[in-house]
C-alpha cells in the first residue's frame, strides 16, 4: 500500500472520528441545555403559580427572567420538554423545534400565562462550541491536503527511479526545494549521473576489448596452420576457439545492454532449428528432438537463438552420455543431459565466469547471457536434475 493510500485512510478515520465526537458533543450539550432550562423554567413556573393573582410580583418575575407574554399559534410544532398537573392547573415547559425559544406555560383555576424566552447566554456558548469544532474539522482537512502537497514529489522520485532501473540512464529528477525532498532529489540526480557515465564507460570497455581481442585471435589461427605436430595444433586451436567464442559473448553482452529487443512472433520449431544451426553439429545422432507442442512465442529471435545455443552448446559439452534431448511442453523448452546435479543453485552459476568444479570447464559468460536474454524477455529460467539428467528450462509464459 502506497503512502498516498495510508495517508488518506487515517484522514478518513480521523475525519470521521472527529465528525461523531462533534455530533456527541453537540447532543451532549443540548441535552445539558435543556435540562438546565427545565429546572429554571420549573422555578420560575411554581414563583408564577404562588403569584398568579399578584400583577406586580408577576411583573418583577418576567422581567428578572426576561420572560415575554406569548400567544401559542396551533400550526407551529412544538417539543414538551415537562409537564406537571397540579389541583387547580398545571404547569408545562416546550421548546420550539426549529427555534430555541422556551415556552413556560401556567393555569390556575382561568388564569392561563404564556410566556416565552430566548437563553441567548447558553445558545451562544452552545454556537461557539460547534464553531471550533467546525474549525477543527476544516483545520484536519488543509492539513491533509497540505501533507499531500508536500508528498507529492515522492511520486514524482518513485516514478523516476523506476524509470532509471528499467533502463532509462537519462531519467532525472526535477525537483527544485531546499528542504529533504529536494536534498534526496539532488542526491539522486548526481547518482544517477555517475552510474550513467559508469555504464557507458563499461559498456565502451566490453565493446573496445571484443573488437581488439578479434585481430590478435585471427592471426593465432592463421599461425596455427603452420605448426606440424597435430597434437600441439589441436590444443592451440582449442584455446584460440575459447578465446574466440568469449570474444563474442563479450560483445552480445555489450550489444544486450545497450539495444531494445525487436519482438516478432514465431513457432518454437523455428527457434530449436535455427540454435542448432549456429552450432554447425556434425553429428545429428547426439541431439534426441521431441517437439510435443509446436507453440508460437512472441520475442527478440536473434537474441533468443543465443540463448538456446548456449544450453544446448553446454549441455553437450558436459554430459556424461549422448545423446542429449530437446523437447517442448506448455509453452516451455526442456533441454537435458547426462550428469551429476549442480553442487550450487542455479543463480551462482548465472555469474559471469563461474565454474561447477575445478577440474572442469568453466561456464564462462554463457549462462549469464542466457539469463540476461531470458530476464529481459520476462521469461524464466530453470534447473532441476532428475532421473540423473540435468534440465535447463526456459518458461515462455510471460512473468
């Protein structure tokens, strides 16, 4: 979950928790409005009852309450709040429902008094409550909106820094503030810089190397040809072949880095045949082909050749009985030989220049172009080892 996501979830809680309090808060205090209302009105209304006949004392009652004569209309709508029944009347006390009037009524025998009052004391303190609340609740919200001002950036650093990790060595940053958010900015776009100039410099260096190893081995093989004794002719056709063929790898290694896939759609068939042709096998009996499901697959053919080529090439190099086997089940190609299994898991051997054991051939760069091919095309690479056959496995099922 997002930062933006846990951010707006507490201000919804908070938002919301603060809402009830408020209401809470506005009823509570209601309530203790009109009970205190209800006991003072019910003072007032037994002083009138023990005066009623007085005008005078009535009069320095209504006026030390601040009590007006009221005419009840029979289409408002009121809310009884108390009533009391005495022998020869009855007192009652409502309160208007859309008005904070009280109403106190009182009859004895036929006197009847009506009176109505505003508590503008308890309204106004009742008002100024739901005010800062009101307040509270629009101070919650600039905040949150100020706190999503200030984050937005980190999007913005996110998306870039995806954007730098897929490949894009010119994304940049453009962020100017002086506080945090502007510091990691800076302190990224200057990385980046740095990795950008580290990369091509690499990748200058792999391609320098490969083109000025290919002089050199080219005249080692011319001279090759001039040595009579056949046994020290093979072995140094051997090793200018290894030097050859690392040359190469170093140089599709450059050229992966460097170049976007070109996507076409073809069968596996034509994926398997065109491998095995780079090879220039000699000998058809020591490859077993079963092609159970000739599926189509969507990728970089040229690239996907070299990777197929490389596990078909090291699984001949390394089994310990012909013929190897190459087949195809669900969208995936199996490619197995003869052998002990792996001492290690298959990522230590997806390094460059990592070896099983040191009396054998090292894998060289091979498997890691593999896995760099088969990353790129977000397919999956595998290894198991079974029935004493070692299975390298490449899902074409996208990730």
């Amino acid at each position: 979950m997002s930062i933006f996501k846990k951010i707006t979830i507490l201000f919804i809680i908070s938002f919301s928790l603060m809402t009830v309090i408020g209401l809470w808060i506005d009823n509570i205090n209601s309530k203790r409005i009109e009970n205190l209302m209800k006991d003072k009105y019910i003072k007032v209304g037994n002083e009138i009852l023990n005066n009623i006949d007085n005008k005078e004392v009535l009069f320095g009652i209504t006026s030390k309450y601040n009590l007006n004569l009221y005419k009840i209309k029979k289409d408002e709508d009121y809310i009884l709040l108390y009533k009391k029944k005495h022998t020869f009347g009855f007192i009652s006390i409502s309160k208007e429902s859309l008005d904070n009037e009280y109403i106190l009524e009182v009859q004895y025998l036929d006197e009847y008094i009506v009176l109505v009052t505003k508590e503008q004391e308890n309204i106004n303190d009742k008002l100024i409550l739901n005010v800062l609340i009101f307040i509270d609740i629009i101070v919650l919200v600039l905040i949150f909106l100020y706190i999503l001002k200030l984050l937005s950036p980190l999007k913005t650093i996110a998306n870039k820094i995806t954007d730098f990790s897929n490949g894009n060595l010119k994304s940049r940053i453009d962020i100017d503030s002086n506080d945090e958010i502007g510091i990691l900015s800076n302190s990224f776009n200057k990385m980046a810089s740095r990795l950008e100039k580290l990369i091509k410099t690499r990748e200058e260096l792999l391609r320098d190397i490969g083109h000025e190893l290919r002089t050199p081995i080219a005249k080692g093989k011319f001279a090759i040809e001039k040595i009579d004794d056949f046994s020290q002719k093979e072995l140094l056709r051997k090793i200018f072949l290894d030097l050859e063929l690392l040359t190469n790898d170093l140089i599709e290694l450059e050229k992966l880095n460097s170049n976007e896939l070109d996507f076409t759609v073809f069968d596996i068939e034509t994926l398997i045949v065109e491998s095995l042709q780079r090879l220039h096998i000699e000998d058809e009996s020591t490859i077993d082909i079963d092609i159970a499901d000739n599926f189509k697959l969507n990728g970089d053919l040229h690239y996907l050749i070299i990777a197929v080529k490389n596990l078909i090439d090291n699984a001949l190099k390394y089994t310990t009985r012909l013929p190897i086997k190459i087949s195809t089940k669900n969208e995936s190609i199996f490619i197995s030989s003869s052998g002990e299994k792996l001492n290690k898991d298959l990522t230590y051997y997806l390094q460059p220049f990592t070896q099983e054991l040191a009396q054998r051939d090292g894998f060289g760069l091979g498997l890691s172009i593999v896995n760099k091919i088969v990353t790129k095309h977000e397919f999956i690479l595998s290894y198991a080892h079974k029935n004493q056959e070692n299975i390298f496995i490449i899902d074409f099922k996208k990730r």
